[in-house]
C-alpha cells in the first residue's frame, strides 16, 4: 500500500513538473511584456491600466505587467538599458534623448536598445495656473518672468514641454521649484511657489493630483501672451484651448485658457516583433472606442487611430518608425515616403542627425 502511495504521489509530482516546463505549456510559452510608466499619481500610470487589460486580450500570447517609474524619464532609461519591452515616452523627451542631450546626456553607453515610434495615445497641454489673488499681479506668462514656478515633476515630459515652451521659446527666467505635487495648493498659498503648471489630456482630462488641486483651492489661469502665442506657433507648438468645463469643477477667471501640446505614446524598441505592434494597433484601433469611454483623453484616438498616429509622427518625423507600425499605416495608404522605417541602421543615422542640431 505504502508503494502504491509513493507512486501515486511521484506521478503527480512529474504531472505537476511537467506542466510547467513541456514547451507546448500556455503558460511557459508566454512572453514577456514589461510596460512601463509613470508613478502612480499620474495620468500615464491610470491609463496603463486601461491599456494593459485591452492588450492582454488581443494578444493573449504575452504575460502583460505595468512598471509605474519616478517619473516618465526613469521609465525610458530603464526600457534603454533593457528592463522593459515598452517605454511611456513623448515627443520633447524623445527629441532629448534621440540628441543625448539633457536629461540624457551621458547616458548613451549604457544603451541597449533605443525607442523608436511604435504608438501614440493622446496628446497632453502644458498650462500655467497661480491664485485668484494673484490675477492683477500675473496677468500673462511675461509676468511670470524670474518667479518661482512648479513647472510639474522634474523628469516629466510637461516638465520638458512648457521648460522648452517658456524658456527657449519665449526667453523667460523661471525658478523651477520641486515639491510633493500633492501638496501644489499648500505650496502656492504659503508663496514657496508663485504659481504651477498643470496638464489636460485631449484638452479635457486631468491627472489625478491635478483634480485634488481643482478640489483644494480656487485657481486662476495665466496665459501667453499674443506675442508669445504667435512665437510659440512659428516654433511648430501652437497653444490650444483647453476645455474649462470639462477639464476643471472651478471657474479660472479666464474665458479661455491656452495649453501648449505635444503628443506622448507607448513606444517600443526593434526587439518588439514588428507583426505584434501591428496587431497592437489593429486591436487598439478596434477597442479605442471603448477606451474613450474609459476616460474622455482618448477623444482624438476613437475618431481616427491611424490619422492620429500620423499626426504623431509629424511631430517628430526625424525619428524612425517601428516597422509594425509603417506597416499598419501603409495598409492604411497614409504612410509618408519621407519617414524613416527603424532599422539598427537608421537609428544610428537619426541619433547622429538630432545630435548635429
């Protein structure tokens, strides 16, 4: 009896050992999907989520698994040196790192593998709020001129968009001040900041620190001005007008308010197969419906996936294009003969070229 025990016990073991390692097991043939984000008080690291368990669906061959970061650009560095297989990246950090210029410089030896276009989600804007009592005092971004300012999370792409769009473009002096974004209405009524960027997504939707601030305390808007809203345009960064009463609960004291956008996606590198990108945007384009109604942010990707991926790549065309998505565009007959499909090749080429500029 002891012996039919012991054989019992023994079969069930080799089973169990068996399901596990036969190659022809579901589970051991998943691959490995590792998505990176941002942290988790973020607009990117919700939407994740969303697109994650889309994903997973669609292409059920991939063990999918959301990797929330510091802050968008420690994402990137760790899908750089090969820690993930999708970087939540932007256009202003793209073009920053495709340069190896700041917050990348230095950093192209430990490179791995490089992003190169793969998805774009939605755009963000980049906008400037302060206190209502401070309306008189800072009436447009040329009154901001040498204040003190949380320009968001350092690390983040609107830190980048509106450092690039106030600083470079329009030539103003800002003190950048890093604080717990949580504590943003804190920081403007103690006067350690004098006023704050914030975001919309699609013009509508906000991150999540962004609507504790709208709840916490009343806010006024503070936009470019004429000037500056042409230079910004002759740049290529038109500002947009953010829907007030979509995006914020409060009244902003401005009829209207102007963003400066920029597109953000989920990126991959040459090592993502080319045909399961395509089928990513073939199943992302079937479900983007469902996703706006997830949050109102993937508007413009529920109209037209693919002309939305186009208006991606038009914001930075010198930077190559995954080959699974030249050919979902292609079957579109949107493809551009002027953009670069991404090849170990043209990635050097293009990193070579932005770095000359």
């Amino acid at each position: 009896m002891k012996r039919i025990k012991l054989g019992l016990i023994l079969g069930l073991v080799v089973v169990l050992m068996s399901a596990f390692a036969l190659p022809g097991n579901a589970v051991a043939q998943k691959k490995m999907w590792r998505l990176g984000t941002a942290d988790p008080g973020t607009y990117g690291y919700k939407i994740a989520g969303f697109l994650s368990d889309m994903l997973r669906k669609a292409l059920p061959d991939y063990d999918i698994t959301v990797y929330p970061f510091a802050n968008t650009t420690a994402n990137i560095k760790s899908f750089l040196v090969g820690e993930l297989e999708t970087a939540y990246s932007a256009e202003p950090g793209l073009k920053k790192l495709y340069a190896f210029q700041k917050p990348f410089a230095g950093f192209e030896p430990n490179v791995k593998q490089m992003v190169v276009q793969s998805f774009w989600s939605y755009t963000m804007e980049t906008h400037i709020l302060t206190l209502p009592e401070n309306k008189d005092k800072f009436r447009s971004w040329e009154d901001l001129d040498g204040k003190k300012i949380y320009m968001t999370k350092s690390g983040y792409m609107n830190n980048i968009n509106i450092h690039r769009a106030m600083q470079d473009v329009c030539g103003l002096k800002i003190k950048h001040v890093e604080i717990d974004m949580s504590k943003t209405a804190d920081a403007l009524r103690a006067g350690t900041i004098d006023a704050t960027a914030a975001y919309t997504t699609a013009l509508t939707s906000v991150a999540s620190w962004i609507k504790v601030l709208d709840v916490a305390t009343p806010l006024q808007g503070v936009n470019p001005t004429p000037e500056q809203i042409k230079k910004l345009t002759a740049a290529g960064f038109t500002p947009a007008k953010i829907d007030l009463k979509k995006a914020y609960t409060r009244d902003l004291g401005v009829s209207e308010l102007y963003g400066v956008p920029f597109y953000f996606g989920y990126h991959h590198g040459l090592n993502f197969p080319a045909e399961d990108v395509y089928k990513m945007l073939k199943a992302l384009e079937t479900g983007a419906a469902d996703l706006a109604k997830l949050d109102s942010g993937f508007g413009p990707l529920a109209a037209d996936c693919a002309g939305f991926q186009v208006k991606g790549i038009q914001s930075i065309p010198e930077m190559p294009v995954h080959p699974g998505l030249a050919k979902y565009l292609k079957e579109k007959g949107l493809w551009d003969s002027s953009w670069v499909i991404a090849s170990e090749e043209t990635i050097k080429s293009a990193i070579e070229k932005m770095k000359a500029k």
